[in-house]
C-alpha cells in the first residue's frame, strides 16, 4: 500500500495546536513509510470562513517545519485541494446517491425543522430529523419542486442491524444503526457537508489512512456506510486522543487564545507559541509525546529520530496533555545549541517588535552567555534592557557597596575601573576578563575578585538580572560603558564619598 494521509483544516480562524499535533502526526506517518502528506482545505462553511485564514494555517504549518506534498499553493495530480472549488464532483457524486437509492431530497425549509425539533422537546423526544421527506410519493416530490422549495440531500441511513469501525488505535468500535441519522450531504447552495466532501474527497485523492482527533470518531459509521454505498474501499481510521487543558479539566480544542490554567499560562494557537519565543523545535518535540512516547526515557529528540519508532497502534487513546513546564525545559535546552549568531538572529524579532535596536554585534556577543539563561527567546528583552536604555542608571552608592568592599574602597574600585575601560586595548573579552580579575583581587578585603565583579556587574547594567560582566561590557562598548561608569562614581560623590 502506498501511504497517503491528509490534513484537512477549516479555514475558520488560526491553526490551532492541537490540529498541529494532527497535521505532525500524519507528517510523520507518511515521512516514515515514503509516502505522501497532503494539505486540503475544507471550506465548505463559507460563513464561518476568516480572510487569510488559509494562508495562516500554512504559515503555522511552514513554521513547525511540517512540509506537505500536494496542496492548495504547489497543486498536484489529484487538485483542486479546495474544496469549494470542487463543488461539481460532490454535486455528481450526491446526486448519484439519489438515482441508486442511497440518498433523497429533502425539502424541509428552516420554520418546519424547527417546529419539529420543538416538538420533540416538548414530548422529551429525541432530537434529531425525524425522516419526514424520505418516503415522499413522486407526486409530492413534484409539488414541492412546482412550489420552488430548494431541497437538500439526506442519506439514507439503515433503520437496523449494527456499524463496525475498525481504528488501529482504539480497535474495533461497534454502533447501533439507530444511532446513524439521515445527514444532508448536499446544502441546497449547491455545496457539500462535512461528510459527503471528505469521503468523496478521500477516495478521489487516494487516501490510505485518515488519522483525525476522536471528536469525529462519531461520524465514521456514516462515513463507513457512504463508501459502502458508492462500492469504494473506505480508509484505514486512526483517530487520535483528545488534548486536554494542562489541568486536566476541559478540552484544549475548545479555546481560541491563550488562557491561565490552574495558575499556568497555556497557550493555544501556533501562532502564539511563535510569539512567545519558543523554538520550532521544541514545540514539535512536546507535541510527538502528546499521545506517543519516544521511549527508552528520552525526552529530547529530533523528527527524523522518531521516524523509525512511529506507530500508529502505540499511540495512547487516552486523553493527554501538552506538558507547558517541559516545553520550556526542552526550548532552553535546544536554545543552548545555537550558535550564537543564530541566536542573536532569533532574539533580534523581539527586540524589533519592541522598538528596539541593538548593534548586531553587541547583540553576538551576549549571547553565549545568554543561552543557558533563557527559557524562551522573549526573555531576553529582559536580560539586555541595558543595551537599550540610555536613562541614568537608578542605583545609590550603598547597593555598590559590599562587607568585603566597603564605601571608600568601592569608590576607589570604580575610578580605577574606569580609568583601565578608558586605556586597555585591545577592548575585548580576552583582555578585559583578566584585567578586572586582577582588579578585583587587589581591591577587596578578603583578596577575592567576587564581591567587586558583582557589584561591577551591576553597576553597568543597572540590572539585578543580566548577562555577566565582560559579556555585558563588550556588547555596550567601551564609550557607553565609560558613561554608566561615570554616573557610578557621581553616585558616590553626591553621597559625600
């Protein structure tokens, strides 16, 4: 068998995470058997469709590095991959239902199913269409047609007997007939429902397996029986676990934007995982263990080392979660493994977005320091505020004291800091490290360059948190860093040191 498997998101919005552990899923079904991973877009619902929103969900998908083989924007031989603009396939293959008995018009306008369904209410009925136009006469059939009712197209559900859907997941699931109802395959504008577009859709694109989150598991046995109907082989199912929010209480897949859970920050479209500054990498990494586990312990882990281990029956049905706290964890660990001129490409977005501008070089410099600081690429706007704000630094004399360097002797320290910043050549980490070490040594009561290093540290960067000293020092350059060192010692002349 050739593996071909599909995403199929709506285009109602952003491209949320829990559809981008579907899409990952099936990325690597396909890239593990050599097969092929296809992107459709099914946007039937035309008045739920957002503007862009196409475009969106590939950006996302382009992001996570999730590269699809057929599709809307590189075509391919079983196009159109939109699925508006194969709107006369479904009419065919719908009216075909209905000259094989498979399927009937339906001419209930909008008031009548509503009064129906009122009435089942008020008996504490069932609710659902109670089969009112499947056993109209020829005659009747005409004189709604005469009266310009515009019908749509119900399938014939079986009154009795049962439905097995085989899942590799979840094993054989059984239905009761009862429970499948006459669904409208075609709209009366002409365009399909969900389950006539994706089974027709399916078998014309050649599909292998579908692997869906188990909120559709319930529109299998319709499914099932539409490809019985048409004589087609149906798919292999695969429906995947629920996401849960981290607490545990409540679907993910039922929020729209970020949200606090349980005290946590959770977040919920693609997009905003970017925002945040994690990498692609990690993300894909936490979503790979939402339902599936690598094994043998590992936490960390590249797609193409999951390849080999993927199956589809060792995916948990249960429902899982997305672990936020390891997502970060693994974000810091694969930030650590950058370069630092990528890094420092990664970090320059947010400090863009912030109206910031940092010398791309003092941007490098920091940055082998940073790696093992940051969690997520945004919180560097607050390791390196220093680079950016030129306002006084807000300090007094006493926080630039310490029991083994005392007011005089920090006074002291710091003029001759800045006289070695003004004169050392050549002004960079190799030099600057050692010459403030022994600076430091000879300044201290205890011969320790520790205390003076600290409080230098802080001196110039104005900042309790932030990259170490020579680090920080070589990023502002040594005429911002002789400036800040002036305001230090004015600090201490103003206090009458």
């Amino acid at each position: 068998m050739t593996v071909r498997v599909r995403f199929a998101p709506s285009p109602t919005g952003y491209l949320h995470i829990g559809g981008a552990r579907t899409a990952l899923f099936n990325w690597l079904f396909a890239r593990k058997h050599g097969g092929e991973f296809i992107l459709r877009i099914e946007d039937t619902d035309q008045k739920r469709a957002v503007p862009g929103a196409i475009e969106a969900i590939m950006d996302g998908l382009r992001w996570l590095g999730l590269d699809w083989d057929e599709g809307p924007d590189i075509g391919g031989p079983y196009g159109p991959y939109i699925q508006t603009q194969r709107a006369d396939l479904y009419q065919q293959w719908a009216n075909w239902l209905v000259e094989h008995g498979h399927a009937y018009k339906c001419y209930c306008t909008p008031a009548e199913l509503t009064e129906m369904r009122q009435a089942q209410m008020a008996a504490k009925q069932s609710i659902g269409y109670d089969r009112r136009c499947r056993n109209l006469t020829p005659e009747q059939r005409a004189a709604k047609e005469k009266a310009g009712l515009k019908p749509v197209i119900r399938f014939q559900a079986p009154l009795e007997g049962e439905t097995i859907v085989p899942d590799l997941i979840r094993g054989d699931i059984t239905y009761n007939n009862t429970q499948i109802a006459d669904s409208v395959l075609l709209k009366s504008d002409g365009l399909p429902t969900y389950h006539l577009a994706n089974v027709v859709d399916d078998h014309f694109m050649a599909i292998s397996h579908i692997m869906r989150a188990d909120e559709w598991i319930n529109t299998a046995p319709l499914h099932i029986h539409l490809y019985k109907a048409f004589g087609w082989q149906p798919p292999i199912y695969a429906h995947l676990s629920l996401v849960m929010n981290p607490s545990g209480k409540g679907k993910l897949s039922k929020r729209t934007q970020a949200f606090t859970d349980s005290g946590q920050e959770v977040l919920v479209k693609v997009s905003e995982f970017q925002e945040a500054g994690l990498l692609p990498e990690a993300v894909v990494n936490s979503l790979t263990n939402v339902g599936w586990s690598f094994g043998d312990d590992v936490e960390k882990f590249t797609p193409e080392e999951a390849m080999p281990r993927f199956e589809l029956e060792a995916i948990n049905p249960a429902p899982s979660r997305l672990n936020y706290t390891k997502l970060d964890w693994l974000n810091g660990q694969y930030i650590q493994e950058m370069s630092p001129s990528a890094l420092a490409q990664a970090v320059k977005p947010f400090l863009d977005a912030a109206g910031i501008e940092v010398n791309p070089e003092a941007l490098t410099a920091v940055m082998p320091a940073m790696r093992v600081r940051l969690k997520r690429l945004k919180d560097a706007l607050l390791f390196l505020r220093f680079l950016f704000d030129d306002a006084p630094v807000e300090l007094s004399a006493e926080q630039l004291t310490h029991k083994k360097l005392l007011r005089e002797a920090a006074h002291e320290a710091f003029k001759q800091m800045r006289d070695l910043v003004r004169t050392i050549e050549p002004y960079d980490l190799e030099t600057l490290g050692p010459a403030l070490m022994k600076l430091g040594e000879s300044v201290t009561s205890n011969g320790k360059a520790g205390p003076f290093l600290g409080m230098a540290r802080l001196a110039v960067t104005g900042q309790e948190v932030s990259p170490p000293l020579f680090e920080s020092m070589v990023a502002l350059g040594r005429e911002r860093t002789l400036a800040r060192l002036d305001e230090v010692i004015a600090l201490f002349t103003a206090d009458g040191g």
